[in-house]
C-alpha cells in the first residue's frame, strides 16, 4: 500500500534515505582523518624528498590513501548501493621494495585516492552541516505541537520565540501559529531527502571517479571479456559445424557405399536394377552436396561477399517461412567482421521468429545512424522473448557486445517484439 503514496510522502521514511543519511553522517568524522593523516604524512614525505627517507614516507602515504579506498568503496557499497571495483594492485617489476615504492609513485590511482582523501573533506563539513541543519529543524518544528507544552512547563515562555527586542515579544504559542510552523516544518520534512540525494549523488560521484581503475585499465578488462566471448563464439560454432558433419557423414557414406555395392552386383545380371540403384545413389549425392553448399551458406554465404547486406538478408527472408519485408539504406558497406556479425545477427532473429513467435509477418530495417549500424527486427507473434532466459538472445548479446555493440529486446507478453541492434560503422 505504501508503494501507492507519492514520492514526497514516502521519501522521508524510505530505507534509501535513512541509509543516505548514514552515509552522510558517518562520512564527516571519516573525512576528518583521512584527510589529517594524508595530509600530513604526504607532507613530510614530500619535505623530506631532499634525503632517502622522503621517498618511503611518499609511498606509504599513498598505499595508506590506497586502504582508505578499501573502506569508502564498502560503504558506498553498502549505504548507497554503488558497486566500485578496486583499482588495479600496485606491483614492481622486480618485486623488491624499491621497485614497489617507484611503482606506487608512478600509479594514477594512488594519487587520486590522495585527492579523494583531500577533496572530500570540505564536501563532507558542508553535507554533513545542512542535512544535519535540514533533518533536525524539520523534524522538530514538524513534531512542535508535541513537544510545544515544553516551554512554558519548563523553559518560562509561552512557546518558539519569533521575535524578541526586549520590549516586544513574538511566541509561537496558538494553535494557529502551532499549526503553522508544524506545516513548515513538514515542508522541511518532505524537501529534506531530496536535498540529501543530491549530496550523496556528489559522493557517488566522486567515489567512482577517484577510488575505481582508471579508464583505460578498465577498456583493458572490457576487450580482455570481449576477446574471451570471441573466441567462445567462435568455438562454439566450430562444434556446431562439427556436429552436424559428424551427425550426417557418416550415415551419407555408409548408404553411398551400400547402394554402389548393391549397384555393381546387379550391373551384370539386371542392368535396369543397376540403373535404378545408380541414379538413386546420384541423387542422394546431389542431395548432399546442396547440404554441404547450406552448410557453407551457414559459414560465411558468398552472397553476403559479393553483393552486400541487401541482397544477403532478402535471401535469407526468402527462406524464412513466415513473410518478411527488408528495408536496408546504407550509404556504403561496412567492413566484413561488422557486416558478417550484422548478417548472422539478422538470420538468428528470424529463426527465432520462425521458431517461437507464432508471427504471421515480420520486418527487418537496416540504417546507418553516424558512427552506429542500426539493425531492427520485428514481428506480430506473441511476444515474451528475453535475453535473461533466451538461450539464443543471450549468445546474440555476447557476440555484439564483443564489437561494442548493443542488443535490446522490447517484447512485452502479447506481442509485438522489436530487437534493436547496435553495431560500430566501420566503413
């Protein structure tokens, strides 16, 4: 029932916010020695850097701004659900400690973690002060008809003093002013989580650009994935293609040897049976060389080589068994690897479309969009198609994403579906 209020109702009771404000508050009196301890051990290494001994504080300074790190990360982690990955680990060529130290003074992210500690120790007193300012006032004029009975109980005035001059003096004290600054500080109440998203949006921030690896170390990661999905696409097929010659040659070959067999006997004694037998085992050669041209289709067809994405894709629309409309507008081709991913893309989605949508028509647009090769397939079947739970859109995801490529599926239960593909343009 709670998920029916409006936003502003619920946002002061919402367990994200509490846990913001945990954030918040712990995160001052962390500042605080993270940046006395980074400050001065930074500066007494970098005076001391004139002799030997500046050199070791330097990088104990940073490895102990690289353990600060540790401790932000798992508090972003747990307040604010901000899942930073450690940045790549400090190593020395030769293992030596000098070859360590040169390695932490040589690492970018050593010293970012030195301009967190340094940074967020203003940012913390400023957070920490207005939430603190914001939760209290708010909450306490908010509950001020509860505890107004207060003042003149003990404090010996009538309520809130407004106004004072000596002379003239201004009481909060009936009930419609009660009302009045309850009201107000309801407004406090209700615009104070908003303002703390704000901040720890900053913390969010600065966590992930100051405590996580370095962009390049993580393309690094990202191609290494990518490489990996490569070659397990790749390997994938290979067993796929090996399966079904090892599933159809053999028996192909066995029936070949029969028939020729049975053909060679009969030749001297009923020339018609061999004839018979000789043109069956002709067809059935026929027959396996057409599987052997779809199976060679199914590699890398020559179409797609020598004509292009157009004439590629309507070939194989003409094979699909529901009807299917190809649209491409390219200005040009791109290169083989974005066209040959672009084509098996394609097929794939309208085998599923055969296979599983109960579609009467699908659709496939192919465009270019700056450096983006847009591919669109749609059908009217019935819809419910994931990535999460298709084995096959699944296996797509990974072979686009291995280009920098994206895959999105919007198929709501009922249809229609429309998988949205984006691949680089490489011209």
């Amino acid at each position: 029932m709670a998920s029916h209020l409006p936003a502003a109702i619920r946002a002061p009771f919402e367990g994200r916010t509490w846990r913001a404000l945990l954030y918040v508050l712990i995160g001052l009196p962390l500042s605080v020695v993270w940046f006395a301890l980074s400050v001065a051990f930074v500066s007494a290494g970098a005076g001391l850097l004139i002799t030997f001994l500046g050199v070791p504080i330097l990088a104990g300074a940073l490895a102990m701004c690289r353990g600060f790190g540790v401790v932000e990360r798992a508090r972003a982690r747990a307040l604010l659900d901000v899942d930073v990955r450690a940045p790549e680990p400090v190593r020395g060529r030769t293992g030596g400690a000098f070859s360590w130290m040169g390695a932490m003074l040589k690492s970018g992210a050593s010293w970012r973690h030195l301009l967190y500690a340094v940074v967020h120790m203003p940012w913390a007193v400023f957070s920490f002060s207005v939430t603190v300012a914001f939760w209290t006032w708010g909450w306490s004029l908010f509950t001020y008809p509860l505890w107004q009975w207060v003042f003149p109980a003990y404090v010996g005035q009538d309520g809130i003093q407004l106004y004072g001059d000596g002379t003239h003096n201004l009481y909060l004290d009936s009930p419609f002013e009660i009302a009045v600054t309850s009201l107000a500080g309801l407004l406090f109440v209700m615009a104070g989580p908003w303002l703390l998203r704000g901040f720890v949006a900053v913390d969010r921030f600065l966590v992930s650009g100051l405590l996580g690896p370095s962009r390049l170390a993580s393309r690094v990661t990202e191609l290494e994935s990518d490489r990996g999905v490569v070659v397990d696409t790749a390997a994938a097929d290979l067993r796929r293609i090996e399966a079904d010659q090892d599933d159809r040659a053999p028996a192909r070959r066995a029936a070949r040897a029969q028939e020729s067999g049975l053909a060679k006997e009969k030749l001297a004694e009923d020339p018609q049976a061999a004839a018979v037998l000789v043109d069956e085992a002709h067809g059935e050669v026929k027959l396996a060389l057409q599987e052997l041209r779809d199976l060679a289709r199914g590699i890398h067809p020559a179409v797609l080589t020598d004509r292009g994405l157009d004439a590629a894709l309507s070939a194989v629309a003409s094979r699909c068994a529901v009807p299917v409309s190809v649209d491409v507008d390219l200005p040009a081709r791109p290169v083989a690897a974005i066209e040959g991913i672009a084509y098996f893309t394609v097929s794939e989605l309208l085998r599923n479309v055969t296979a599983h949508a109960r579609a009467r028509r699908a659709w496939v647009d192919v465009w270019r969009t700056g450096d983006r090769l847009m591919l669109q397939v749609r059908d009217d079947g019935v819809g419910g198609a994931h990535v999460v739970t298709g084995r096959s859109l699944s296996s797509l995801t990974g072979r686009v994403g291995a280009v920098d490529g994206v895959l999105a599926v919007d198929s709501p239960e009922g249809g229609p579906t429309t998988v949205t593909v984006e691949l680089p343009w490489r011209a």
